[in-house]
C-alpha cells in the first residue's frame, strides 16, 4: 500500500481527493505524465496518461476495476462511455510494466497498470512478454486521444518481395498489413494470413492481376479488388 508521504519521496507535489485517489506527475522536456493512484491493502493501481491531465476519467476507470485482480495475468474489464471512446481496461501485474519503478521499488508489488483501451487492442490472454513488445512497439498505451490499433497477428509470404514471416506470425499494424496486402498483387504462390483479437482467422490469396480471394474460417470464399479486401480488413480487425 501506498501512502502519500511514500509518493512524495519521488514526486515534487502529489495531490489527494476525498475518494483516496493520488495524483501527481512527472515532467519531460518534451511531454508530461499524469499518474492516478488508488491504493489499498490488497492492490494498488495506476493510470497514466501523456499530456492529458483527466482526473475525473482517470478516477472513474479505477473506481470501476475488479476489487481483485489477477495476480499473474491481465484482467480486462467494461467501462461506462466517455470521451475518447474507450471501451474497456485492461489491468496488468507489476512484472508487466515499468511504472514507479526507482524509488520506490519496494512498493511495487501489489502495483498493477491500467490501461483504457478499445476492445480490438487486447485479447485478454496476453503474456508479460507480448503485452511489453505491443506497448514498446504497437500501441501507444498512454495516449487517451490516439486511433484506434487493432490486434491483428499476421503470418504471410510473399515470394516476389521476399518478405514473410514465420509460422507463428507477428503483430502488424493494420496500415503495414495493407500494405502487403496490395504487394501480394498477383502473386499466385504468396498468401496472407491473419488473426483478429477474438482468433477469428481469414487468408488472402492473389488468384491474378487486380484479383483477390478472401477466405473466411477456411472454407467461405469471396472475389474482390483491392479495395474490397482493404475494406474487409478494417471491419475484420474490430473484429465485426
């Protein structure tokens, strides 16, 4: 459990309400971070934002996480409707990310990171390694007024380009992933494959010039252009 003295020893001005919740910040020379505590005997969690100082959404987040979070994997939960169009939080352990660590590292057990998202973003099952390389990466996690990036692993090989992946796939941004879509052009021994947040799959081949075949649960089929598929893909990526 925090107190507001242990926040001071790293914080110039920390800031309480009459709820509990603590605010304070720290300062870069090119942006700051607005952090949101609400600490109690048997968890802590944090909401950061960058250059948005949102007490009243920041609050509300955490008053409507889970009294009990998981310990070893993330918790994702619903939140009520607000500005920036999250709908969800996505809270993670202590081992998941770096916030508040120096200082007081002896604190930090209990800490767990919220993160409002949009529901796209995150299955839920993400590990510790997965969910640091989509936050260093892919996702802008501390920006509440960003667009919206969808989870989207993608497996693919492209024989006249040379680029692929392995098996396993990786996670492409969805402007990347167009983009080899539309390299795929023609390539009739290339394909792509590609898993949304909810596992739900589709692959793409490229039959002939300006031709595409979309494969739904490895059986539908449709015949498009570019364009088609490139609209598909939004919708799919949301995971409509």
């Amino acid at each position: 459990m925090f107190s507001k003295q242990d926040l001071l020893g790293a914080f110039a001005v920390v800031d309480e309400d009459d709820s509990g919740h603590y605010f304070f910040q720290h300062n870069l020379p090119k942006t700051t971070y607005w952090y949101c505590l609400k600490s109690s005997a048997d968890q802590d969690v944090l909401i950061v934002s960058e250059d948005v100082n949102d007490r009243q959404f920041a609050t509300a987040v955490l008053d409507q996480s889970p009294e009990v979070l998981f310990k070893d994997k993330p918790t994702l939960f619903k939140i009520s409707e607000n500005v920036y169009g999250f709908t969800h939080a996505f809270a993670v352990p202590n081992n998941y990310h770096g916030s508040l660590k120096g200082n007081l590292d002896s604190k930090r057990d209990k800490l767990f990171l919220c993160v409002p998202i949009f529901r796209c973003e995150f299955s839920g099952g993400e590990t510790e390694k997965e969910f640091k390389d989509m936050a260093q990466r892919m996702l802008p996690v501390f920006k509440w007024k960003r667009d919206v990036y969808p989870k989207l692993r993608v497996y693919f090989d492209n024989p006249k380009t040379g680029a692929g992946t392995y098996e396993a796939g990786a996670l492409l941004k969805i402007k990347t992933l167009v983009a080899e879509v539309e390299n795929l052009n023609g390539v009739i021994s290339g394909f792509v494959e590609i898993t949304n947040y909810k596992g739900d799959v589709i692959e793409i081949l490229s039959p002939a010039k300006d031709e595409y075949k979309l494969i739904r649960n490895r059986s539908v089929e449709e015949v498009m252009d570019f364009c088609g598929v490139a609209e598909k893909l939004f919708v799919f990526s949301k995971g409509e």
